[in-house]
C-alpha cells in the first residue's frame, strides 16, 4: 500500500502526472461546482438578516474572479504540480470568501457548519493533488480557523476544531489510502502497457513499441537531433535451431539482446524487429558514434560465451533524414543486406 511513497525522481513524477490526468476531470467539475455553490450560501446569510444580506453580496460573489482564472489556466495546463497548488488555492478562496461573509454576519454560531462543509470540499480537492502537498493545503483550513478568529471571534471555535480535527484526520488516511490504491491501478496498467510492447523472449521492445515514439513519418523526440538506426541480424541463425534445437536458438536470442542492452544507452529503443533481426533506434546519436556503437556489438557478440555456440552478427547503419523513419529503416536494412553478401559479421554504413 505504502509504495508510492517511496518513489522518487522521475518515476514519482510520472505517477503523479498520471493520477493527476486520472482525476483531472473530477477535479476540474469539484473547482466549478464547488465554488459555485459557495455563492449559494448568501441565501442562508439572507436568512439570519431577515432581509437582503448586501454585506455579503461581494465576499461571496468574489470567488468569480479566480474560478475565471482557474477555469483559464486549467483549459491550457496539464502540468500535475501547477493545476494541483490551483484547486488548492481554490479552496483556500473559498474559505476566505466565506470567513469574509462570516465578518458581517449577525449570528456567527454556524460557521462550524460551514467549515465542516469546506473540510469536504478539500477532501474531493486531494484526489488529484500529491498527498504532501494536500495535506499541507488541508491543515491550513485550522489554520485559516485560527487567523479568522482573531476578527470574527467565534463563540464556538471550541466546537470547531472538536468536528474539525477528527474530520481532517480522517481525510488525510483516506487520501494515503487513495493514493496507494491508485498506485496498484497505476502499476498494473503499466504492466499491461509493457506487455504490449515489450518482446516476453528477449525483454526489449516489439514492433508495437514504433506508433509510441513516432507522429506519422517522423519521430517524436527528433527535435533536430541526429538520430541513426542500427539493424543486427544474427548469422547462420536458422543452423542453430537446426542444429541445437529452438530451445537453444531462443538462448541463443536472449543473449545477442543482453548484448545489445549492454552496448547501448538507456534512451536508446531496442526492438526485435523480427525472429533473428533487431533495430536500434538511436536519439542524439551521429552516424560515426552509430558506426561505432554497431562495431562494438559486433565484437562482443563474437566473444560472448552464450552457452550454445560460437555467433556473430552482421550490422547495418543508417541516419534518420528528420522526415520519414521508414526511410532510415529501408536504408539499415540494405546496409545489412550488404553486410551479409559482404562475409557476414561485419558492419556497414548506409
């Protein structure tokens, strides 16, 4: 239940960027809502009048003015930690707007109602928020309690903070709780994610992976970087499972992308592009690093004790043209073609 918190860097970011879009909508709906029936309590402020409670008109009406701006800024920003310290803010104005109304009123003896009520309002507030950071915004409702009492000088703020307290107590559980169980719902889609993407042989990506990182005919993170791809085919591969069987050709598999893994970097895509063939799609990587990089695979590859057999692997090479991938991909793979009609484990640059 606990795991979410001891995430941290960019995985604790990445979680709470999804939790965040999980419950934007909600979240969004609680700001409008919520505020809007703010206003409606200048019915009640009517009622301990006995007359029209123009006092109160403005301190209640007021909340218009940063639920434009939310309303704004939240049609343009999907950024976790901006939007989530503005529904929070959103609740502090609505408290405020309501202690402003509470100063004119001549019967103060049921504020308690209504801070109970904003206890709620911050309770559905938590659900996008980062826990820290809604519990931090959550103690503030004692805190607006205490500041407010210093002008309006409640009778029963005794009362106030015996509902009150309890009430956040219980919310901050309950929102710990909410997170750990979002974390299981984030994992377990994760899990669903890779599995689509994700070769269950080797562990490196499959052809599904390609639609995630390109946006037509071109990659998504080009960005006028140089970006080159890299295609291995192992040779003679159709003697190994010939000769030692498929179990063994499938070790044989597992250890080339071992390989592969560990001659590339971390932001590098690794795709089994078919049953012996793997492309590396290479971000921020000149051809002559490329060159480089294919050289070195195909070195360890031919030293790598991979329990079956002596393999090597021929390589193609190829730079991304900044337009269309299928080009850089049809240029590797005849630079492979040619590496094989070539000798075989050798490395060619397209």
């Amino acid at each position: 239940m606990n795991s979410f918190m001891q995430l941290k860097g960019q995985d604790k970011k990445s979680f709470l960027q999804s939790k965040f879009m999980y419950y934007r909508k909600f979240n969004t709906y609680v700001v409008l809502f919520a505020s809007l029936a703010s206003i409606t309590y200048f019915i009640s402020d009517c009622q301990l009048f006995g007359r029209f409670a123009w006092e109160t008109l403005l301190q209640r009406c007021f909340i218009l003015v940063p639920l434009i701006a939310f309303l704004i800024v939240n049609a343009k920003c999907t950024n976790y930690f901006i939007m989530s310290i503005f529904s929070q803010f959103m609740g502090h104005m609505m408290m405020w707007c309501t202690i402003g109304a509470i100063y004119y009123l001549p019967d103060k003896t049921h504020a308690s109602e209504g801070f109970i009520i904003m206890h709620l309002v911050f309770m559905a507030l938590t659900y996008a928020a980062p826990f820290w950071l809604s519990t931090i915004s959550h103690c503030g409702v004692l805190l607006n309690i205490i500041i407010s009492h210093q002008f309006n000088h409640y009778a029963n703020i005794d009362i106030m903070f015996s509902l009150g307290l309890p009430c956040l107590l219980a919310i901050i559980a309950t929102n710990y709780v909410m997170c750990g169980v979002y974390y299981d719902t984030y994992t377990t889609k994760h899990q669903l994610e890779d599995s689509l993407v994700m070769d269950p042989l080797t562990r490196v990506y499959n052809r599904h992976k390609l639609p995630t990182i390109v946006d037509g005919r071109r990659f998504t993170f080009d960005h006028n970087e140089h970006v080159s791809i890299l295609m291995a085919d192992i040779d003679f591969f159709k003697q190994v499972n010939d000769t030692y069987g498929h179990d063994m050709g499938d070790a044989v598999l597992q250890s080339v992308a071992k390989v592969i893994k560990s001659c590339t970097r971390s932001n590098d895509y690794i795709i089994r592009w078919g049953g012996e063939e793997f492309v590396v799609i290479m971000p921020n990587c000149p051809i002559e690093q490329a060159v480089n990089v294919a050289e070195r695979i195909r070195e360890r590859v031919a030293d790598t004790d991979n329990e079956v057999c002596d393999i090597t692997v021929s390589l193609g090479v190829a730079k991304y043209d900044g337009v269309n991938y299928e080009n850089a991909i049809i240029d590797a793979d005849k630079a492979l073609y040619d590496a094989k009609e070539g000798g075989r484990n050798r490395v060619v640059c397209a």
